[in-house]
C-alpha cells in the first residue's frame, strides 16, 4: 500500500500559500512534462505524480479534506499508534481469550466520513474498508503554451499538441484579448479518460507570453521605442509609427525632445476587462557614427555658437 504525501511530492511545506503551490507545479510541470522529455519513462512517471498531487492540493476543498486524513496521522500513525475508533491496542486477547502480546489492528471504515473514502482510496490505492465504486471522472491534466506576444494582446486562437497517457492530441485553443503570462485556460473533457465509465477530466492550459521584437507591455499600456536624429529632436518633426495591429499614426515630436520622453496615442494599447490603454511612444536619439570634416566643423560650430560644452 503506497502512501502518497502529495505535499512532499511537491517538495512543498503543509503551510505553503496557493500561489506558492502553483508555483512550484507550473515550474515542476515544464520540467518534467513529455513533450520536453520523449521517451523519459521516469520523467512521465513524475509529471502523473505531480498532476496527481496539485490535482488535490490546489483544489481548496480537496486540500481541506486531504489536509484533514494527515491530521488523523495518514502519514506516520493515527494519534496514539494506531486507528481512528480504538485501532491499535496494546495487550488485546487471542481466539481463547488470552494475551496475544502484541498490537491488535481492528478495521474500520471511512467510506462514509465526508468525502475521506475516496480522498483516502486514491492516495493508498484502495486502502480501507470502501463502498462499492461506480463511475468517476478522470484525472484533470495541466500544461503549458507560449502564445506570440500580438495574440496575447488581440487574442486569436493558436493550435496545441499534447499527450496524456500516451495518446497525441492536436486542438486549437482560444486565446481572449488582452491574455497577461499565467492565464489559464480550461478545455472540458480534454483530460485524462475516465474510470468505470466515468466522464474524462479536464485540461488547464496555462499561458506564458513570448517576448515582441517591437512592443513590450506595462499593465494595459504598450511601449514602443521610435528613433529619431539630433536634428528632429531639436527642431521638432513628425514621425510615423505603426500599432500593433497594423496601423499607422503621426506624431507631432516638439522641439527640443529629450531622449526618453513618451508620447501617449491613446486608446492603442491592451483591451482588457472592457477597459483600452494606451500606446507609449519613447522617443531615442541617435547620435550619427560618423561625420564628414566638413560636417565636424559645422557641428562644432554650432556648439561654440550655443556655449555647449564638448
């Protein structure tokens, strides 16, 4: 009878948060996920034992009952060495009536405490006096996606290939607007078969978000870096730029613009919540790498006319 401590499968401690138990499931299911170790016996072994365990530790109620079977000593001895009800007892009577000079283990049952019978079932595997089973769900199974940056943004659907007990699937998944990394997405059915004629579980897709070679993001709000020369920061000028879905706005840039300084287009950024932010331009000055003599002088020139240092 294999005892399960799904929180030292984990490598988790009995008090740690929620977030922190996600944490350390999201980091555990990359490492150890199939798709990322083809053909790993032991490393697909692990990630059924890490879903199994957040299966029951990031559900709140399971958690609670579960949380309660260790209490009673599912995991070193019920209070006193022995049982729930009298269990174990030190100096018992034998078929005749005499000392058998040891413990005597009684049975009991749990299948009727809450719902400790099948908690208590799946983590000895059958362990305990049980009630006839009927059907019931599968197993719920995590995994991740890395999404492009502009879907995470506009949203769209991207596809998804994954495995569970050595079967290929290919879906295509809906990702919302404005999706931010750590996202979850949950497909009904779409997870491990299930048992007696039980329904399938569920699949819960969490999102990370690939970084964009343009645009970076800040809440609703995204950045975008435009570029402009010496002279069009000093005098001032209008500049293009494109949002991210394709279209192009002018910029009045005003004079004198220091390098760093964001213009604000409104209503370009993330729509989230029924809510729409805005795109920040941050203007950069680029300095020329090279210049003409000629080009020097005038530069210099104009410093000495301007009492700027050099």
């Amino acid at each position: 009878m294999s005892q399960k401590d799904f929180y030292a499968v984990l490598g988790v401690k009995a008090s740690a948060t929620a977030d922190e138990i996600k944490r350390v499931y999201r980091k555990l299911a990359k490492q150890f996920h199939p798709d990322t170790n083809t053909g790993d016996a032991k490393a697909a072994e692990r990630f059924k034992e890490i879903s199994e365990a957040y299966n029951t530790l990031g559900d709140a109620e399971k958690r609670r009952e579960y949380d309660e079977m260790r209490r009673l000593g599912a995991f070193g001895g019920y209070p006193g060495g022995g049982f729930p009800g009298g269990g174990a007892r030190r100096g018992g009577r034998g078929p005749t009536g005499g000392p058998t000079g040891g413990p005597r283990m009684e049975e009991f049952d749990i299948s009727g405490i809450g719902g400790f019978g099948d908690l208590f079932g799946s983590m000895f595997g059958g362990g305990g006096t049980r009630r006839p089973a009927g059907p019931e769900k599968g197993q719920n199974v995590e995994t991740t996606l890395t999404i492009p940056f502009r879907t995470a943004v506009l949203g769209g659907k991207v596809p998804l290939d994954f495995t569970i007990d050595g079967v290929s699937t290919s879906v295509r998944i809906t990702v919302a607007q404005g999706s931010e990394p750590g996202s979850r997405i949950k497909l009904s059915r779409q997870g491990g078969p299930g048992v007696r004629g039980g329904p399938a579980g569920d699949l819960y897709i969490t999102l990370e978000v690939a970084p964009d070679p343009v645009f970076t993001r800040e809440g609703r709000d995204l950045i975008v870096q435009l570029p402009l020369n010496i002279v069009q920061a000093t005098l001032g000028t209008k500049l293009s730029v494109r949002t991210i879905d394709e279209k192009t706005v002018t910029l009045s840039v005003p004079k004198g613009t220091a390098s760093g300084k964001r213009l604000r287009v409104r209503g370009q950024g993330v729509t989230q919540g029924g809510k729409t932010g805005d795109l920040l331009v941050e203007l950069r000055i680029v300095a020329p790498e090279s210049l003409t003599e000629a080009q020097e002088q005038l530069l210099i020139a104009f410093a000495e006319g301007a009492g700027l240092e050099r």
